[in-house]
C-alpha cells in the first residue's frame, strides 16, 4: 500500500515517466508484450518500438516510415527525413530527439490524471476550419462537435474516449480551494500564438500542439508550460470573471447543460456517451481492408453495453497475426490500459436474437486460442468479437480521498473476495490520517467520469468490491479506468435547489403563486417554499429541499402552460458574494441569439468559454430576470447587452423594476450591438453593428470603457378605446407604461418599423443578414412613398403643457439621442437660438418632424435634417385615430387616446467605449482566442 503524489489539475508527470503500477506500464502500451502471460517477447510488428520514456506518459510508440510531410506534435517543428515516432492509441507523432520530453498523456491514461471530474457540454455539431480533434489527433473535415464550456473539439465517434475534464466553474458544496490552478487544454490555438516562457511560437495550424490555460489563457509549450506557477490568476479578464469558488451548486441530477442553462441539441441517431451507433473506426480511421490485401477487419465490442447499443470500433490486423497481436490492437482501439494477460477475446454469435442473449449473459463464447490462432485462420471466421476480463482473484484499487487537503492524490489497496466498501474505508482511513475519526463518519463513493456525464453513487456497505469491478467490466472494460472510489465524509450534505420559475400571470401574492404552483404541478409543501416573488414580471424563485423533486418539478414547469402562457424554469447557483475579490466586478452578460443575423448563438458559446457560464444568459431563456436574481447580493458588478436596441432597452427596463432589490442598484451597461440600427450602440462607441471581432477584445473594452449617463424616458399610454379586428371600436384598453432610452416615432416612422417587424415575424430564417434586413427596410419604404397620412391632423401636441402648433407632416419623432435610423443625425448639428445644444443625460428630448419617406431618405443620407419642432422635458400627444408607435424600435398600433412623456427619475449609467485601443497586458500578451466562431454549418 502506498501513497501518491498530488497530480495537480489535469497535470502530468514532471519527469515524462509513469508512476509504477500506473495504467502507463501495462503491457499493451509496452514493447512487444504478450496478449496472455508467457515466456519470451512477443513479435515485433510495424515498426520498432522506441525504448525507454518514450512510452510515458502513457503512449505506445513505434518507429513508422513517413510517406507525407509531417509535423511533431511537441515542438510542431517539420519531421525531417523518413522516420518518426507514432503513438498507436492517440496519433501522436514525435521526433526522436523529442521522445524524452513528452508531457501530454495518452488519450488511454489521461482519464487518471484528472483531478476533478466535470463533464463537458457539447453543442450541435458544425464544421471546424482547422482544428484537431483531442482524441485522435486528427484534423475535424467533417461535422464534429465542441464543448460550449472549454476549448475541446471532437469527432462524434471519439467522444466516448474524451476525458470529464472540462474547467470546473463552480463548488458542489463537497470541495473547498485555497487557491485556483491552471486549466490547460492542448492544441488548437492561434498559428501565431507565442510560449509565456521562451516567447517562441507555440501554435500551429498543422498538428494538435502547444497548451492554453483555459481561463487566463496563458498560452505555452507543453514542456515550458511546467516552467509556470500552478496558480491561474484569471488573466487580463480578471476583474470580470466570476471567480468558481464563488458559485456553488449543490450536486444532484441535472446534467451540466441544465445547470448551465444551455438548450440542448439534439443529434439524431446518438446515444449512450457520444457515439452515434454506427461503425466507429478505430485509431487512425481506417476504412475496411479488401479482400486481396492480406488484412481483415474485425467488429470489436468492449462489453455488454457496446453490444446492446451497437458501438463498435473496426481493426484491421494481417490474416496472419496472433491471438495476442489481435488482442493487443483491439485494446488500443478501445484505449484500454488494462493488461492483456487479464482479457481475452471472444467470439460473439452472429444472430441479433444470440447477440441479445450474449448481451444479457445467456449465451456461450468463443475464446482465442493462445497457440496463435487468428480469428481469419480458419473458415468459420467470426464477424465480431467482444473484449472480456477473465476472472480475478484479487486486485489493486486506488482509492481516492473526498477531500483535496490531505496531500496525497490517491491510496493503493489490495482488494479480496472479502473486501467490502466497510472494510476498504477502515484500511484507508489510517493512510489518509484520519485513523482518529470514527468510520462511521465516511462511506465509499462509486464516480463514473463520463465525457457527458459524471454519476457519484453511494455504495453499501456490504458491497464486495471485486464483484463490482467484475459488474463494471462485464458491461464495458474501458469503464474501469473512467472508475473511480472516493472515500468521502457522509456527513449529509442539506439538499438544496434554486428554481427560477418564469411566465407566470402577474400581480399575484406569495400564497396566490403557491397555490397556483400546487394546482398546476403538486408541489410539496415540506420541501418546496417560493423564497423570492416577482409579481410585476411574473416570475419566483423555488427553494426546494429535495433533489428528487426539483428534478421532477423542472421537468413538469418546462412542458406546461399556465392560463395559456407556456412557463419557463431554469436552474439557479447559489452567488457566494462574500468570498468575492475585494477589486472584482464580475461581469454579468445577456445575450439575444436572435438579433442581427443570428450572431449570438455563436457569442454565447465564446462568452461561456472566456468567463465563467454562470455569468452568461441566453435572454429567450426566460429574460433578463434569472441573470439579475443571480447578481442581485453582488456588490458591485457590470452588465454587457449583446443584441439590438430593443433587447437593450428591455435588460434597462428589467434593471429598474428591480434595482430596489440590487445591492449594486446602478450597475454600468455596456453595448454589443447585433440589431440593425444600433443607434444607441453607434452614440457610445460600439459601433454600427458587430461584424466578428475578437470577443477578447469586446471584453478588454468593456473592461476599460467610461461610464456616462442617459437618459430614461416614461411613456404613459392611455387608450380611449382598442381597435377591433374589424377596425372598430371594442373595449377600452387599460394605460400601460412603457420605458424609452433612444426615440419615440408617430406616423410613418413607425409604420415602417412595423411592417418590417411583420415581414420578419412571418419568415425569421430569411433575416439573417444585417444587409438584407436594411434592403427589406428600403423596399418596405418604397412602397409606402405615395401614401398620404397628414399627421398633423390626427395628432395634437403639448410640450410644458403649452399647445404646439404643427407643420405638416408625416412622422413625428421624440429623440434622446443624437443618432436615429441607423446612425441619422435627425437633429442636425446647426445652432439654433430658439433650442439648447442636445445632450443624452441633460433631461430634454427634441421633438423633430419628418415629411414623408423620400425626407426621410434625405435624412439618412446626410442631405437633409428633420423640421426641429420642439425641445421639453414634459409631452402630452393625443392620437385622434389610431396610429403606428414605435419605442426604440419596438412597433405597435397605438388606440385613439393620450400619450404621456415624461423624465423617468433616475438615469441609467451606461459604458462608453474609450477611444484609445485596450491594453492586454497581464498574464499573457497574446489574444485568449480566435475571432467568434462562424455559424454552426459554415466553414471557419
């Protein structure tokens, strides 16, 4: 029994060697072992094996002859000459001289080296321009799939050999840090990357080489980078990341895209952990051999549950090869590390009705003979054949502690027919030094680390653990080395889950949205209570006390409807404000995926890997409020708006419903602008639209952008009566209160604003472009140039309560800022005696007539200004029939009635970009990525 050092996260060994009795010395990663144990070395097959380090960590390698120009994978310098060094389970390709220091572990042992498992969340699949799978190596040319939380590409059928190792963004309420290490991520980085250390190029768009810390994004070779201190001080991006160990999330069974809040895709024809259930090839991809070349391809299963499923992976040996030569490939094409000595293969009949049988234990097997005879020796050639572990009479298990501040990374015990978890936690405890406790104080603790999910089960105490390692293999022999056991405290941990419940009606008390919770969902008094209500928007927060049943209430809120609208419910962490860093202000992002070309589905994805996920929120999620919830004990935070001038001015109007509730009850906003106007975007300096930029940039910017202040506007609506669908009077409709920051538009300003919000309402997918979405607009107007309205017949004015008389027009329009119709100067810029010089904080709006769409035109191209009618703080405008409104782009009819505008109290504290260009200076002195990806389907 011995202890093991630390591993760090993620880490490998600092001298490139395996630890003894590590994964890494099994026989099938060796030179030339045996597929069962016997005398003498084993045939020496495609090539010579390289001595030595060389198969540390983990790695198989062998001399191989290069026929294409090839690149190592450490130094990603050119492999001159015509010999290389090839790993047979991962492709990593090395030159001799390199051999010594490779650091990156085989993708067979890479699953022990994790320090704390957490399953990735994989978005829909797309085409990757030039990036390199993390399994195999290899470049993604087809649809492949990529982790929306960390920098992990993949090819569908390699997911099942990716590790659960994707950054860990929050606490589970078990696990407490002093500090934050570094997260590193191979490969994929920028071509012109350079090391932290040596300040030579570590990038390259040839092979998987160079690591990144995936969240200061410090970037370096994978031997330099042992050069570094452990601790990640989160970068450049510090001040704005929400630090993991503030977040906790108790463990129960949502899966990591639930607690992410992020949609789930789904990939026809998949299941189990990532495969798609077809013909997964193994190492290298290769095809099935033809007849004449001397070689066969074999099916091969990993066990009970690969054959139920139908997830194979394909081999291809020489007619003439070995049992143990067989055996030996089809472990590399699993990434298995086990020993060969301890399988065998067997032959797996060829019905369905016997592969259901064999599958449920029921039927008999073929073994491979040891005297060499191959599976295509003979006539009767098996089709398939699956990997089985002979029985054991005793094993070594390592046991992991529960805790991370015991020193040591795991213990080693021998495990018997009689070892129970009971009896392997009391020999464990002595070695861990807790000997003084009393056993009843820890149980056992089974964790699955799958690629998608990481399941923790609870064993019993009487459970015999070689039964259950048996069990495991039995189902999948690769799963034993994604195993783990933990001896854990069984102190019980209080169940707790926060349930953001949207869509509700409003206006209700406590005991009303209880009750109608209970009536729609049966809900349970003991266990479910509403900490927090919502009434104006319609939401609560649930503070559940049973994970069981927040999984069932999660399931049942998502799929119903309450007096007809559909509900929205979404999983909430638990904000730990006061372990916040003293100069931190954590940036909370609301993006719209919807708005200006359907950018944002691809800022959420890049937002989510260059913060914390829990800081960023898909609004046609259920809205700004469930980000505000999260943030509103946050003493001092920022928010970043990615979308139009509609979806700015909906986050504003959220913050000031709730700013009474925010222990930060005037955060700073700042604009990424995805609209098609983006006039309030283009006043403060973001820009007239986004069009690709570095997301890293966006977020140095917003890091350094000044604070202004903007005025907010309230505009009162008071119908006399609604509009029929007949055009006829109907019931009178009851005043509504809306909010404006940019403009207010009466007459053909909206009218157009709403015919385009039709057009685009009725075919979404064909607006997906920021210049078809303005040709649209141009040609709504085009058709709308001969019609006559006469507004200033139809609509009376008061500015200061003083009747203003007006010219004839068609339009009339209300601005806070000097930009209007994508970027327009409305206004004007000559002075005039008769007005103040406009300001967006000064507390006045201008009042400005247009007449018609061809002046309108004139306006936006610069030729004209509008007719400057007014400048107040106080409006009263009455609508004599009704007509189109539209309030920062948001159209409507407006009923026959009044309109009252008026200063909205306090104004809102925006960030204007600065002029000069942000400074990346910090931890690194590269880009932390790329430019935002392109659209799922479209090449990058």
């Amino acid at each position: 029994m011995a202890a093991a050092a630390e591993p760090g996260a993620r880490a490998w060994l600092g001298d490139g060697s395996p630890r003894p009795g590590s994964p890494a010395c099994s026989p099938v990663l060796g030179a030339g072992g045996r597929a069962r144990p016997g005398p003498g070395p084993g045939p020496e097959r495609a090539g010579a094996r390289a001595p030595g380090p060389a198969a540390a960590p983990g790695h198989s390698f062998r001399k191989v002859t290069l026929t294409k120009p090839t690149f190592c994978h450490l130094c990603s310098d050119f492999i001159w000459g015509l010999a290389g060094f090839l790993c047979d389970v991962c492709n990593f390709m090395s030159h001799e001289k390199c051999l010594k220091h490779v650091r990156i572990p085989c993708t067979s042992v890479a699953p022990s080296l994790v320090r704390v498992p957490v399953a990735h969340c994989f978005g829909p699949r797309g085409l990757h321009k030039r990036k390199f799978c993390a399994v195999c190596r290899k470049v993604l040319e087809a649809p492949a799939l990529h982790c929306e939380v960390c920098e992990l590409h993949l090819h569908p059928d390699c997911v099942p050999f990716a590790c659960s190792d994707c950054r860990q963004c929050h606490q589970d309420g078990h696990q407490d840090h002093d500090t934050h290490h570094h997260h590193w991520r191979e490969g994929n980085l920028p071509s012109g990357a350079r090391c932290e250390v040596c300040r030579k190029t570590c990038g390259s768009s040839d092979v998987l080489a160079g690591v990144r810390c995936e969240w200061c994004g410090v970037q370096a070779h994978s031997v330099c980078s042992a050069a570094l201190a452990p601790e990640c001080g989160f970068g450049r991006l510090r001040s704005l990341v929400l630090p993991p160990a503030c977040v906790r999330l108790l463990p129960g069974g949502f899966s990591k895209m639930q607690s992410f809040r992020i949609v789930e895709a789904a990939e026809p024809g998949e299941g189990g952990d990532g495969a798609d259930g077809s013909a997964a090839v193994g190492p290298g991809r290769e095809t099935q051999a033809t007849p004449e070349s001397g070689k066969q391809t074999l099916k091969i299963f990993d066990g009970d549950d690969a054959v139920r499923r139908s997830q194979f992976r394909l081999i291809t040996v020489s007619r003439l090869a070995g049992a143990e030569e067989v055996l030996e490939t089809a472990l590399r094409a699993h990434h298995i590390p086990e020993d060969p000595g301890h399988l065998e293969l067997c032959r797996l009949p060829p019905s369905s009705q016997a592969c259901d049988a064999w599958a449920r234990g029921k039927a008999g097997s073929a073994v491979i003979s040891e005297e060499g005879r191959s599976p295509g020796s003979g006539e009767a050639t098996p089709e398939a054949w699956v990997i089985r572990a002979l029985p054991r009479a005793q094993e070594v298990l390592k046991i992991y502690p529960g805790w991370l501040k015991v020193g040591v990374a795991y213990v080693s015990v021998r495990v018997t027919p009689k070892s129970t978890a009971r009896s392997v936690v009391l020999e464990v405890l002595p070695l861990l030094g807790r000997q003084a406790e009393g056993p009843e104080s820890f149980q056992l603790v089974e964790v699955a680390m799958g690629c998608r999910h990481v399941q923790r089960t609870v064993l019993m105490d009487e459970q015999p653990l070689l039964d259950r390692l048996q069990d495991i293999r039995q189902m999948s022999v690769r799963q034993v080395s994604q195993t783990r056991f933990y001896v854990a405290e069984s102190r019980d941990v209080a169940s707790h889950v926060s349930l953001f419940v949207g869509g509700l009606p409003p206006g209700l008390s406590p005991e009303e949205y209880s009750s109608l919770l209970h009536e729609a969902v049966a809900t349970k008094a003991t266990v479910v209570s509403v900490s927090h209500v919502y009434s104006s928007q319609g939401a609560v927060v649930l503070d559940i006390a049973c994970f069981a049943e927040a999984e069932r209430l999660y399931v049942l809120l998502k799929d119903i409807a309450v007096r007809g609208r559909l509900l929205t419910a979404l999983v909430l962490p638990d904000l730990l404000h006061a372990k916040l860093p003293p100069d931190s202000c954590p940036l909370l992002v609301f993006v719209n995926p919807k708005s200006g070309g359907l950018k944002g589905r691809d800022l959420l994805c890049s937002f989510r890997k260059l913060l914390n996920p829990h800081q960023v929120f898909d609004l046609t999620n259920g809205g700004p409020l469930p980000g505000l919830h999260l943030f509103s004990q946050v003493p001092c935070f920022r928010v970043l708006v990615c979308g139009g001038d509609g979806t700015v001015g909906w986050v504003l109007g959220a913050l000031e419903e709730t700013r009474y509730r925010l222990a930060c009850p005037e955060p700073s906003v700042a604009i990424l602008p995805l609209g098609t106007g983006n006039d309030l975007g283009r006043v403060l300096r973001w820009g007239a639209g986004y069009s690709g930029e570095d997301p890293f940039s966006i977020l140095l910017s917003v890091d350094e952008a000044d604070a202004v202040l903007v005025d907010r506007w309230t505009i009162l609506l008071d119908a006399h009566e609604a509009v029929s669908a007949e055009n006829g009077p109907a019931d009178a409709e009851p005043p509504k209160i809306v909010q404006m920051s940019n403009y207010c538009g009466i007459g053909i300003d909206a009218e157009l604003s709403l015919d385009f919000h039709q057009a685009r309402e009725e075919e979404p997918g064909k607006f997906t472009s920021r210049l078809h979405n303005k040709g649209v607009y141009v040609r709504v107007g085009l058709q709308k140039i001969s019609h006559s309205r006469s507004l200033h017949k139809q609509i009376r004015l008061q500015v200061e309560r003083q009747e203003v008389e007006l010219p004839s027009i068609e339009g009339l329009i209300f601005i806070n800022i000097p930009s209007w119709g994508s970027g327009a100067d409305l206004w004007g810029s000559d002075s005039d005696a008769r007005f103040e010089k406009p300001r967006m904080d000064d507390g006045l709006l201008e009042v400005v007539g247009v007449t018609g769409v061809v002046h309108m035109g004139q306006v936006q191209g610069g030729l004209r200004s509008g007719i400057r009618i007014a400048q107040g703080s106080y409006f009263r405008v009455t609508l004599l029939k009704a007509t189109p409104v539209q309030v920062d782009g948001e159209p409507w009819v407006q009923a026959p009635g009044h309109m009252i505008i008026s200063a909205a109290g306090p104004k809102v504290h925006m960030l204007r970009k600065a002029k000069q260009k942000p400074r990346r200076t910090g931890t690194t002195r590269d880009a932390r990525v790329d430019a935002a990806p392109a659209p799922e389907g479209e090449p990058r």
